[in-house]
C-alpha cells in the first residue's frame, strides 16, 4: 500500500514547491477523516505551528485540490468543505438543502458509467465528484 508521502509525491504537480509549511499542511489534512472547512484546518495547523498564515492554508488547500490529494464539496451555506483522497475511494454526496448534512454513498454503476463517457470520448478521469442536493 502506497504511503501518504509516496501517494502526495505521484500526485505533485509540475512546478509544486516542497516547503515545510506546505508539507505539515498536507500532514495534518492527511491525518483527518471526514469534510473539514479551511477555518477548521487553520486551527489545527495553528497547533503545530503558529506562524502559518491562514492565506498559507488556503493556497495549499487549493493546490491539493488541483493535485487531486483533496477534493472540494460544496455543502451548501456558502462554505467550501474538504476531504482527503488518499485512502478514500471515489464516492458521492446526497447534500439535504435543509439541514445541510451529507451522506456519503459508493455505487459502482455511477463509477462505470463515468468510466464508460470518459472512454467513448477520449478522456482521462483523475478525479470526479457527485453531489447530489435535495431534502
């Protein structure tokens, strides 16, 4: 099984920086579980390292995204949530526009047929996310 720093270094993009604030930022994300708000990551990288800037947070959450390390849910309320990918199977969301709480599913026939558009078109899938909102 792929290591957190081994599965952070296939997915690094061209031209991304190692520093060591980026990389406690990607440590302490990595060791999460469940959807957290940039704010709430800012608090736990503060307890490590105070100096961190809560711009800091928010450009590496940002590049984990476009690295594919993390994704970015919209739960609704105008707050962004995130989830790690490493070790955490593709899946999607039933967001409730009420209560704002999600649930997340696995369904491999969504998986095929994602699969099966990408390969009638040519295209390569590196990440997807399903968000489906409702009550």
């Amino acid at each position: 099984m792929q290591s957190a720093s081994e599965f952070v270094e296939k997915h690094r993009p061209a031209g991304g920086k190692r520093s060591s604030k980026r990389d406690l930022i990607v440590q302490v994300f990595l060791g999460q579980e469940g959807h957290l708000s940039a704010e709430e990551l800012t608090d736990l990288i503060r307890q490590s390292d105070k100096r961190i800037s809560r711009a800091t947070v928010y450009r590496t959450l940002q590049w984990m995204v476009d690295a594919g390390i993390a994704g970015k849910v919209d739960f609704g309320g105008g707050k962004f949530r995130f989830e790690r990918a490493y070790r955490h199977p593709r899946h999607s969301h039933f967001i409730c526009k009420t209560c704002h709480q999600s649930f997340e599913f696995l369904s491999s026939d969504i998986e095929a047929l994602i699969e099966e558009v990408a390969s009638a078109r040519e295209f390569t899938v590196r990440q997807s996310m399903l968000q489906v909102y409702g009550t």
